[in-house]
C-alpha cells in the first residue's frame, strides 16, 4: 500500500477517535446540566422513531402486525413474546392474502 492509503487509514482513525472523545465530553457535561432527563429517554425515543420510520410506506399488514406487537408489549413487557406474536400476526396475515 502507498502513503497516500495510509494517511487516509490514519486520519480515519483519528476522526472515529475524535467522535468518540466528543461524546464523551459531551455526554458529561449534558449529565452535569439540567437537561439530564434527556439522557434516561433516549433509548427508548431511538426505538420509537426506528420503528416510525421503517413503518412508513408500509402496507396494512404490517401496520396491523405492529399494533399486534404493541399490544403485547403494553400487556406482557416481554421482549421475546411481543417480537413472536407480532412476527406470527405478520405471517399470518401474509397467509390470509391482507
């Protein structure tokens, strides 16, 4: 490999080292302040607006198959039951023809 390669696999490096320090500065001084309370909704609003946008576009069934999964996780807050039941509403609406 030449120099030039070589620079560019270095200054990545760098960069992802920087993305990394950045948020952990970040991080802290966002902990530090009173918009802490970000913090411990974060995760769960990432998942909310994962599955927003995967769900755009999509047709009914898996609308349908969502709100299935939905309401298992509001009944049961069981991660392995809600992603079976909501897997077989899709696949049984697939065998329905919906």
């Amino acid at each position: 490999m030449s120099g030039q390669y070589w620079a560019v696999i270095g200054l990545l490096a760098i960069a992802a080292f920087a993305i990394r320090v950045t948020g952990l500065i970040a991080g802290g001084r966002i902990r530090a302040s009173r918009h802490a309370w970000v913090l411990d909704d974060l995760p769960g609003l990432i998942v909310v607006s994962l599955v927003a946008s995967s769900l755009a576009g999509q047709p009914l069934a898996t609308w349908i198959a969502a709100g299935v999964a939905l309401g298992v996780a509001i009944g049961t807050n069981h991660v392995i039951a809600t992603m079976a039941l909501g897997m077989a509403a899709f696949a049984g609406l697939g065998w329905l023809g919906v």
